[in-house]
C-alpha cells in the first residue's frame, strides 16, 4: 500500500449525507430575535437561497444528491477526489509501533488552501441557479471570504466582503487574493453601511466578527443581494460531507477502519465533513469510531459554553440558534488560529455532543506550538494554525495509545495548509521561531 491513497473521478460521491433524519431529536428551531417565535422561511430567504434553506431543515432525505453540474467543479475544479494520506514520516518521528497509524485527508488541495471552496461552490451553484445576482458575506483571517470570492469567479456572481480591519490590516495577501479573483473588499467597519457608520462613530474601528456580519446582512437586505456563511449552518456541514464520504472509501482501499476521526473546531463545518459520514457509520454498523472535536482551551465552546439559544453573530442581528456558546459577547483571545475564534458552534454537532455521540477535546497553545514544525519537517506540509489543533489532539493520543500498547487507527482533516500565515509562525512563540 502506498502513502497516498486515491480515489478516480467516478468514485466522487454522487451526493451530500445529510446528518438530520439521523440525529436523535430535531434540532430546536431558529428563533426571530424581535418577535421570539419560530424564525419563518419568508423572513430567512430575504438572506440565504431557497434551496440552501431547505437543505438547512431537510429531516427527510438522508441523502441529498449532487446536480451533474456542480459534481463536474468537484471534480474539475476543486480537483477531487483528493488523497487521503498515511503520515508515515510522522509515525516514525513519534516513534509510533507499527498498530499506531495516523492517517490525513488533504484539504490543503483546493484553489485556496483549505476545506472552505466545498462549500463555496455549492452555494454559488444554488444561488446561480435561482438568479442570486450576488452574495454579501464577511471573513475574519480571510479564508472564507476567498473561497467565496473564488467561488463567485467560476459561476460569474458579484462578491462582496466585510473584512474585519485588524485582520485587513494585519493580512494583506488574503486580501489581495479575494480581489484577484475579482471580489471587492472593505474593511469593517466600512463607511459604506449604516451599521458600519455607527460602528465608526462610536470609535470602534478595529472591527470584529459581529461588525463585518452586520454589514454582510444590511447590504445584502438593501441591494438583493444574498447573504453567506462559510460554517456552523447545517446546509455548509452537509455540503462538506464530500470529506468523509471519499475517506471512508480511502479507509477501506488501505483495508482500515479508524478507532477515531479528529477535526478541529471552529464553527463546526471541516469536523462535520470528515465526521458525519463516520457517524451514519457508527449508527448503521455499530462501528464504535469516536468522533472528536478538537478547539483551543481559550475558546472552549464545546467543553465550556453552555447549550442554550444565542445569536450567531455579537451584533445580535441572526436568528437565535440553540447551540453550544460562550455568549455572543464572548472576546476570543489574540491566538493565531482565526478561525477557531468563534464563541459558538454548529447546532448539529451541539446537539451531538449533548447525546454523546461527538466528544470534544481541548488543547493548549503550549500543546499545538511545536506541531507546525513537527509537520513541516516529518511530512513536509505547513498546516494553518487551525489545523495544527487537530494535529496536536492526534499526537497525544497516538502517544497515549503507544505508552499503553494499545492498537489505534487515527484520521484527521488535514483542513488548511499556512503558507498565508507565515507573519504567524515567525512571530516570538510561533511555530517557526529559532530555538
Ligand atoms: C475556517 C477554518 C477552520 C475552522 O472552521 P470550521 O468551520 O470549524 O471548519 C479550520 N481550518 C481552516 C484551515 C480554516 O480555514
């Protein structure tokens, strides 16, 4: 068996596991913020695409199929299926014995660097299809505004997006890459949204998440234009299923099935990916794979937050949405790892976690530091800080498992590579520092 295993083209999934019909009770419902009742599918299709909002409450069909069209931009475009890789050069840097194996799925691979294009496109083709004119949306670090921005290239769509301005400042290149593939950009606070005036008046300039999502939604309400997320919703965690749909197949090339599958968790969308195919899995096959979340101890929502409705943004401008919180006020420390800065989490998976079908883990910045370079020289790859979190939840169990001679089967989603972080990794404690 090689390193790398991969699948051909006609092997792609033909569809999106859709984790709903089973989950074990329905996830409560989005809740208005101002009338406190059910939110209405009128009121939420003035923000998202018909068809995005009915994969978001599809408890129906567990599997929802992929339209030729866009099947073919997996494929051609997004270059899948992508590899899922034995990290052999990592086993022997831990000096694992041979029943300890770490496996990782490529995510690396895609027009931007990470996991978020799965998504991206799909929304783009949903919305293409029902003549979305554009999308409004925001991006922290920039990752996902990117992947929109590559998104809105290929399917010829307006994109607009609110960049945090600490990050606009601080994160030149993303920038210029969304306006290569023909985005516009503005740093949030914007002058250009009532919002963003407020926001600017009142001498908060430096922005944040919740500010850049407020002026999403307004320009999106004001100009018909849609709005977009790139993780916690359910329709983003089921387009992302593509992940674990291919490695199952990969697992079982390498005539392996894992004892536990890791992600790291932000807002829940590249852990879904990799996650729900094994859980449908562990439901239908007793397989007993443990499903672990893995997120920074300084933003804890999994193992912290409480599992209560709250706002998906700190403006308090989303519907309510029961998940696991840290409360919409919640200030996430300056940790390299930006997409892991969110104070919630996807319902599915909250809901998950609830019934003891997902653990989560936590791990310390001390612990993912050194994982950066560990990667870069046993595998040769240069993770996103975000990953490194998964890679450091994987070491200390692949040596847990060595310390007592126990047999493991490891997998991860290898979610982002960090060749636009590398201002991150040269700073004092970063990863890439002299010794
Ligand atoms: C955005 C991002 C994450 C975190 O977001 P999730 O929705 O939790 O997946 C993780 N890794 C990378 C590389 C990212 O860009």
């Amino acid at each position: 068996m090689s390193r790398a295993i991969y699948l051909d083209e006609n092997e792609f999934p033909k569809s999106f596991y859709n984790v709903l019909p089973d989950l074990p009770e329905k996830i409560p419902p989005y809740v208005d913020p101002k009338t406190k009742e059910p939110a209405s599918l009128e009121a939420m299709a003035a923000l998202f695409p018909i068809e995005l909002l009915k994969q978001e409450m599809n408890y129906d069909d567990r599997s929802i199929p992929i339209p030729a069209e866009l099947r073919e931009v997996y494929i051609e475009r997004l270059l899948r299926p992508r590899p899922l890789v034995r990290a052999t050069n990592l086993e022997k840097h831990l000096g694992l014995p041979p029943d300890v194996k770490i496996f990782y799925k490529r995510e690396d691979l895609s027009p931007t660097g990470s996991h978020k294009p799965n998504t991206a496109v799909a929304q783009a083709y949903y919305g293409m299809k029902e003549g979305v004119k554009g999308y409004a949306t925001e991006t922290g670090a920039g990752q996902w505004g990117s992947s929109l921005a590559y998104a809105g290239m290929l399917f010829g769509m307006d994109v607009e997006v609110f960049m945090v301005r600490c990050s606009y400042e601080q994160k030149p290149y993303r920038k210029v890459m969304m306006n290569m593939f023909g985005a516009d950009v503005k740093p949030s606070p914007s002058d250009t949204t009532q919002v963003g005036r407020k926001f600017l008046a009142e001498g908060r300039s430096s922005g944040s998440l919740g500010i850049a999502i407020a002026e999403a939604i307004e320009r999106a309400v004001t100009t018909g234009k849609k709005y977009s997320l790139g993780s916690v919703l359910n329709h983003v965690c089921l387009h992302q299923t593509i992940i674990g749909q291919e490695c199952i197949e990969q697992m079982k090339m390498a005539d392996e099935t894992p004892t536990h599958v890791f992600g790291c968790f932000g807002g829940g969308s590249n852990f879904a990916g990799i996650a729900f195919p094994f859980y449908e899995l562990n439901r239908n096959k007793k397989a007993g794979i443990r499903l672990i979340a893995v997120e920074p101890d300084t933003v804890p929502s999994l193992t912290k937050g409480k599992y209560e409705y709250d706002h998906g943004d700190s403006a308090g401008l989303t519907p309510l949405i029961k998940m696991h919180t840290l409360g919409k006020d919640f200030m996430p420390p300056p940790i390299y790892a930006g997409g892991l800065r969110y104070h919630g989490a996807a319902p599915s998976v909250s809901l998950m976690v609830k019934h003891k079908l997902v653990e989560a883990q936590t791990v310390s910045q001390a612990d993912v530091n050194p994982m950066a370079e560990l990667f870069a020289k046993s595998e040769g790859i240069i993770p996103a800080p975000e990953t490194t979190h998964a890679i450091a939840a994987v070491v200390r169990t692949a040596l847990e498992a060595k310390r007592k001679g126990a047999a493991a089967t490891l997998l991860f989603n290898f979610s982002g590579h960090g060749l636009l972080d590398m201002a991150a990794y040269e700073k004092p404690g970063g990863a890439g520092q002299k010794k």
